[in-house]
C-alpha cells in the first residue's frame, strides 16, 4: 500500500477529531480540505458562516483567493460521502 502524503494539521485538539474521519477520504487535499471546513466553522466571527468567512477572507474578493477556491473545490466538485462522514460523526 502507497504511503498517504503528509498533510498540513489543524490545531490539536481538532487534529484528533479530523484524523477520525481521515479514511473516509481517499486524496491528502480532500483532509486537509475537511480540516480547514472544520476549522472555519468553529471560528469565532461576526460574519455568517459563508465560503469566504470560512476561510476567513474578504467577501467577493476573497472568494477569488487560492484557499477560498481550494474549499469551494471540496464542498461542490470532490468526490466525497457526505453520509459516510455523517454517520462516522454519529457514531463518534
């Protein structure tokens, strides 16, 4: 079996968290996709929880930013198991 690359980690202890949910996803920029989608959310922020808030950037400027694109990628194009992830989430 293919060694996984490494991947940039979030801050403990959401790394622990995420790394459960790590074999639902098969490429490395899909984790750390999910890391930075967890991280966004769980960010304190006066702005609603948009794609550009997420990622904490500015609206409609942002959103042409690398690391904006990067998680837009991820929620509407990667080929992922929303189910899978929700019932790992359950189970947890």
């Amino acid at each position: 079996m293919t060694k996984r690359k490494e991947i940039v980690k979030a801050p403990m202890p959401l790394e622990e968290y995420c790394e459960y949910f790590d074999p639902l996803f098969r490429r490395s920029n899909q984790r750390e996709s999910f890391r930075q989608y967890l991280e966004g959310l769980l960010l304190p922020t006066e702005r609603n929880k948009t794609l550009t808030g997420l990622v904490n950037t500015e609206p409609l400027v942002g959103a042409q930013f690398p690391r904006a694109q990067k998680l837009q990628w991820f929620l509407s194009e990667a080929e992922w198991d929303e189910r899978a992830v929700q019932a790992r989430r359950l189970k947890l």
